[in-house]
C-alpha cells in the first residue's frame, strides 16, 4: 500500500461496511458494526507488534479496509501478493483464534520481500499464517477449498505487466471462495481511459477495467470503499511516490451464493 494517509469518520467507516454486504445480521448489527473498529484498533495496539509495522500504519491507515472486509475470527483468508508480510499478519490476527491465513507470493519474490516474509512467518503472531508460494495465475494451495475471504491490496496493476493470465488468475480465486465469499481489492487509480497502460510506468490501473476483467470471472460487486480516496492526485505520477497524495479505490466482490 502507499499514499494511504485519509482518516475516515465512524459513520463513513459503517456506511461502508454495510453497503459491502459485510457479514452481520440484521438483528445487533448496527451495535457489532459501531464495536468492529474498537476491536481492530486494539489489534493495532497489540505490544509484540513491530515498530516498522506500526510505523507503516500511520500511512497505510488500516482500520477502514479491516472494517469494510469484515475479516473476522475463525476465517480461512489468501492474502494475494503478500510482499513482506504487513497485511498477512493483520489478516492473522484479525482471524485467531481457530483461522488461518495464506499469504501468497511468487516463487521469485525479491529477495528482501522475501526475507523479511519468512522472518515474519517465525513471530507468534503468524501462527495462524501459511506461506504460498504459487503463480499469481495459480495461487490457490493444494487442497484449499471454500475460503472465507481474498484480499488482493495494490499488486492487481503489477500482474498487468508480468506474465500472468490475469483471466485464468481470477477464475481461479472464483472457484476457490465459498459461495458467497468476498474479494476485496485495492488498487492506485488511473485516469478514465487509461485502462492498462500506465501498470508499468505509473503503477495504476483504471477502475473500470479492473472491475470488468473481475466480473468477467463471474463475480458481482458488493460494494465500494472510498476510505483511501484523495481528491488531490493528479494522477500523473508513480503511485509509489510516499510524499504525493495518491488516489486509491477499493472495490468489494462477491461469488453468488
């Protein structure tokens, strides 16, 4: 994630959460929706967390994505293009006791993403995490069935330019989520008409395209997160750019039930 510097309203924070078909009930909703924040903060605050990580909180501002996902205990999760680790272990966390998380990366994953994913894989707080090293067009482990939930945070534009089938990629994250399972994606946006043609040199892709190429493995979409937006981008610059104000969508999908 970069350029992740909003702050949201509690009342947005709900609003989003709701509109992406998040996992409550009717009945108490609204009271567990108000405490989903409380309890993601409080695992921001846990004391073994690194300080690189909570350093990296400060920009990457999780809370609104962790509430909008509704990741929760007891999940089965693939992270998608987990890179050092930073979400995976969110993901670990926010699904102890009794889930587990999949973090995926390439077999030629850089090597200081690497390293500091497997020296992160040793801490307790991943004891609930699984390494997966698999294709982006192939990343589902052996075996693994009716997962819960996928993440997929600002890598989509990546496998634009590497040699991934980005439609046998989504059919395959299709088939691996239980009926009624969520995708959330973000990603740093293009301009309108763009589409895939600044993946490489500006690090975005248009929204629209990434939304057709993902409803065409048969998904719907459940919702929008426009916690990560800013007005201020122009949209002309490598996302990557930490001082720059950097626009980012996030989009929930859903596998029919």
């Amino acid at each position: 994630m970069s350029g992740l510097k909003s702050r949201v309203p509690l009342a947005m924070i709900l609003a989003a959460g709701l509109a992406g078909g998040c996992w409550l009930g009717v009945a108490g909703g609204l009271r567990a929706q108000a405490q989903m924040p409380d309890s993601y903060a409080k695992l921001l605050a846990a004391p073994d967390r690194s300080d690189a990580d909570r350093k990296a909180d400060q920009r990457r501002d999780p809370v609104p994505f962790l509430v909008f996902a509704g990741v929760r205990p007891g999940m089965k999760v693939l992270d998608m293009g987990a890179g050092g680790g930073y979400s995976t272990e969110l993901m670990a966390r926010a699904v102890a006791p009794n889930g587990v998380v999949y973090g995926q990366n390439p077999a030629d994953l850089g090597a200081k993403a690497k390293t500091a994913f497997e020296a992160r894989l040793k801490t307790p707080a991943m004891k609930d995490a699984v390494a997966d090293y698999r294709p982006f067009d192939d990343p589902i482990p052996p075996g693994v069935h009716d997962l819960d939930l996928i993440t997929f945070l600002f890598y989509y534009h990546d496998t634009c330019y590497m040699n991934v089938d980005r439609a046998a990629m989504n059919r395959k994250m299709f088939a691996a989520l239980k009926p009624g399972g969520f995708l959330v994606i973000a990603d740093h946006s293009a301009l309108p008409g763009q589409g895939t043609s600044v993946v490489k040199t500006l690090h975005r892709i248009e929204e629209s395209t990434l939304r057709h190429e993902v409803e065409a493995a048969g998904f719907g979409v459940a919702g929008e997160g426009n916690f990560w937006r800013n007005p201020n981008d122009t949209h002309d610059f490598p996302s990557y750019k930490p001082v720059m104000p950097v626009d980012n969508f996030v989009l929930k999908f859903q596998k029919p039930m």
